[in-house]
C-alpha cells in the first residue's frame, strides 16, 4: 500500500479523542474469564430491558418499512415526546442518541476559534465536539464535593464572549447537579447558547427538569435520551428541546435521516408504556441508595450524594488502581475515572440489578478486608 500524506484538518492534530469502552469480549480474553461471567457497571445504562416491549416490536414488524426512510420529520415520536413533556411537538428535534444531539449543537452553534464553557469534570465528549467544531475550551474547575463554581461560570458569562455552555444536570461523572438559580442568571444575564444536559433528569427527586424554560428562554437547548431512565441505550434515541428559533436552526443542520424506523418504533412503544419506566426508575434509585448506604459503612471508600442512575466513590486507603483490578480480576467492571483531572482516586459504577449490586458491594468489602456485610 502507497502511504500518502493525508490531508487531514488542522483542529485534529492535537485532538484528544473520547474514551471507547472496551467491548466485554476483549476483557474476557485479557482477564482469562468467560464472557457471560463479565458485569458491566461502566456504561451508565439500565439493567432493565422489559420483554413486553419487545413483543410488541415483533408483532408490529411486518408492518415496519423497512425498504423506506422513515418519515424525516419523526412527528409521531415527537407528538409522544411532547406529550410526555407538556410542551409543543414544534419545541422538539429527534436524534441518534444524545450524543448526536451534542454533535448537531456544536455544528450548528459553534464557530473556530469560539470560546465554550464545560463545569470540570463533566462528560468527556462536550470537549470532542467543541474541538471537532474548532471551538476553544474554557474549563472552570469544580469546588469542593464537585460543587459548580457558579460565581465564576456567572462572571465568565458576562464577559459575553462565550458562544456555548455544556452543562450537564445532574452531571456525569460527579452525580450532582448545577443550581437552577445559577442557570437562571446565565439565562437572563448572558447572550450565549445554554445547553443544559439532562441525559440523567428522570433519576432526580421530583424529576428536575428545565424543559419548561424553553417557553421563556430562546437561548436554552436541553439535551436528552432513552439510554438511561428508558432502557433503551442500544437503540439509539434522544433528542433537544428548545425554542422554535433554536429547532428551525437545529433542522437545518441536522441529517435528515439518522434514526432508523426500528428505534423510532421502540421509543414509540417505551412512551406509551411510562408505568413500567417509572417502575424501573424507582427501583434504580432504591437500589443507588441501598449501595451508597452499604458502601459509607466501608472505612477506606468516600461516596458521593448522587442523583442519577451511577454512583462515584473515592478511594482512600488503598491504591484505586489496585481496586479496579482486583474488581476487574473477578469480571466486574466499573468506569475507572481516577486518571481524570479533579476525580483522582475515583471510581464510578452504573446501578445494576439487585443481585449484580450485591455482588459488587461484597466484593469492596472483601477487597478493604471488611466482614460487616
Ligand atoms: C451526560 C451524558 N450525555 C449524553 C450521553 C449520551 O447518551 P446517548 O446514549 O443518548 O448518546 C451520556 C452517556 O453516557 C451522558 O452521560
């Protein structure tokens, strides 16, 4: 093969890609164990897949047209969407998962060389897609407990030269979430575009959401999924919610076609069927404040309050790294954030099944050499 020096972008040469997860087959190989023995508590996604929803998907699919696109305006989901929200079906965009949504909103907002703020440590790909977009980065650094430094996110804003904020309520990986007086503020007092995250809102107490303020705010996008509260991470559905200015830009930029009619079909099902959702959130949350719980008793681990479907820990008396093997070592895998600017010596885990959990917990416990289970 000719090797040619390829043409490729400027703004990639220093580029920091996003961290794949390993696929659970190359951890089996390299940790020598089978891989249906192998738990995954790295991806933040739900263990609750209801099986009622994929018998209505097999008894809906000779109807599926599959030989056709789907219908690009995806107006039956957002009519559900807007049901679900008690907002405008016009207020709505649909995409290919939330990380679409991020990719579409730096495309479509950010110019080379604009300034973007995230709140540090946040979700790793806000930074992809601002340096995709030839964006520049201002990371103002979290405070104690991860506590958003509101004063300086206010004072950047004012400077009035930031095209975007990323903000994510409740945050991954930190499980917090900014105040709404702090959003509030930028809002009123700030022309920049305030995309506030909510890939997490259906685990908050009350269910938190900022949805409504797209009615008041014309600068406000709020990003959401079906990959967390909705099970349904493998399908890939999310979507933004703004004003009518902010869709109409959005649907200039966006691809036409990115969902296929199966996904569209599976997210249609899920809104009608909100019970079991609401069922599996509550026990996700059950289950969080059960591990947290458990997880305080052990002498040596640090947890933090959390309103998502994760937990972050910190570890202390032994090597984090060495814990992360030692749980590795035994097939649990969990989300090793310690090597990350402000997490040091952190761990964070998705809430699993109430077995998988238990499993997990034991394995702390025995791992910090402490019987009190
Ligand atoms: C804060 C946040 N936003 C967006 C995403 C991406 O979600 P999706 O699966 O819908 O692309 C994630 C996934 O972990 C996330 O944690």
């Amino acid at each position: 093969m000719s090797l040619k020096k390829l043409k490729i972008r400027k703004t990639l040469k220093d580029f920091i890609p996003y961290e794949w997860e390993v696929s659970s087959k190359e951890i089996a190989k390299k940790i020598k164990i089978k891989e249906k023995d192998i738990i995954r508590f790295d991806t933040n996604t739900s263990p609750k897949l209801p099986k009622k929803w994929l018998e209505i998907l097999f008894s809906n699919l000779k109807n599926i047209k599959l030989n056709e696109y789907p219908d690009t305006s995806y107006l039956t989901l957002r009519k559900l969407i807007s049901r679900y929200l008690d907002l405008n079906p016009n207020n709505i965009n649909i995409t290919n998962g939330a990380d679409e949504g991020l990719d579409i909103l730096a495309k479509t907002f950010i110019d080379k060389g604009d300034l973007n703020v995230i709140s540090s440590p946040t979700y790793t790909y806000y930074k992809s897609v601002i340096q995709i977009a030839g964006g520049k980065i201002i990371e103002i650094p979290r405070k104690v407990n991860f506590e958003d430094d509101d004063e300086e996110i206010i004072r950047t804003g004012k400077r009035n030269n930031v095209r975007l904020f990323f903000l994510c309520r409740p945050n991954n990986p930190t499980g917090n979430s900014i105040r709404k007086e702090t959003v509030l503020q930028l809002l009123e007092e700030t022309d920049s575009i305030i995309v506030i995250d909510e890939a997490y809102n259906e685990f908050t107490k009350n269910n938190d959401s900022l949805v409504k303020l797209i009615k008041i705010y014309d600068n406000l996008v709020i990003v959401r999924t079906f990959s967390k509260a909705f099970s349904l991470a493998g399908a890939r559905v999310g979507y933004l919610v703004g004003s009518d200015r902010i869709i109409k830009l959005i649907n200039m930029v966006r691809p036409p076609n990115s969902l296929s009619v199966i996904s569209l079909k599976l997210a249609e099902i899920a809104l009608n069927d909100l019970n079991i959702v609401k069922e599996n959130i509550d026990f996700i949350v059950k289950e969080r404040e059960r591990c947290e719980k458990k997880l305080k008793e052990i002498n040596g681990i640090r947890t933090y309050p959390s309103e998502t479907n994760f937990l972050l820990i910190k570890i202390d008396n032994l090597d984090y790294e060495y814990v992360f093997q030692e749980l590795m070592r035994k097939g649990l895998v969990v989300r090793n954030v310690g090597r990350t600017r402000g997490l040091e010596k952190c761990l964070r885990f998705s809430v699993q099944d109430h077995a998988e959990n238990t499993r997990l917990i034991e394995a702390l416990y025995s791992i910090f050499d402490n019987k009190n289970l």
